[in-house]
C-alpha cells in the first residue's frame, strides 16, 4: 500500500487562504485516486475534494470555486490550495489515497492536518 504525510494547515482569518500538500511513499504506482477529506469536532469525515491520475476531479459543493485540487504523479504528491477561507473550514483535513495492489483495493490515510479559520 502507500503511506502519506500532509503538510501545511495551521490558523489562518476568515478571507485568507492556506495550501495543504500530501507526499506519497511505498507502491505509489498503484494509486488511482487521491483526494482529502476534512473533519470538524462533532462531525462525520466528509470529502473535499478528489483527483484521478488522468487529472479528473471532484470538489463538494461546498468549496466549489474556492479550492483547487492539483496533483503530480511523477513526486506522487497532491495538494489542495484553499481561498477565501470560512470560519466553517475549520476541521482536521485528511489526505486520502486509492488504489488496487495485488488485485486487492485498498484506501490509505494521512495523519492529519488541523486547519482553523478565524472570524
């Protein structure tokens, strides 16, 4: 399978904007999707945004023209840049990679990266 590491997060103010990045290591040639997922205190892990490796991708609607999901197969990296950032952007935002290894899917998981947006 593969292991990822976020990078990037942290406090920013309402209107302001962050980058996430997310580096891939192990059997990365196996990876179809990447995407993240964020998830605020109280609620359930819901998806942001998602990217295939032939560059296709998918946004909730509730970042829809405020986030762009970029990937780079080569490094096996993904990055998710966030603008005009909303009180309501605050959760711990998850790297999310999926693939098939050995005729087997499986989905793997970041550790996570806190982003708090102030009002």
């Amino acid at each position: 399978q593969v292991q990822l590491v976020e990078s990037g997060g942290g406090l920013e103010q309402a209107g302001g904007s962050l980058r996430l990045s997310c580096a891939a290591s192990g059997s990365t040639f196996s990876i179809y999707v990447m995407g993240w997922y964020r998830q605020a205190p109280g609620k359930q892990r819901e998806l942001v945004a998602t990217i295939t490796s032939d560059g296709s991708t998918n946004y909730a609607d509730s970042v829809k023209g405020r986030c762009t999901i970029s990937r780079d197969n080569a490094k096996s990296t993904v990055a998710l840049q966030m603008n005009s950032l909303k009180p309501e952007d605050t959760a711990v935002y998850y790297c999310n990679a999926e693939g098939k290894l050995f005729g087997n899917s499986y989905r793997s998981w970041g550790q996570g990266t806190q982003v708090t947006v102030s009002s």
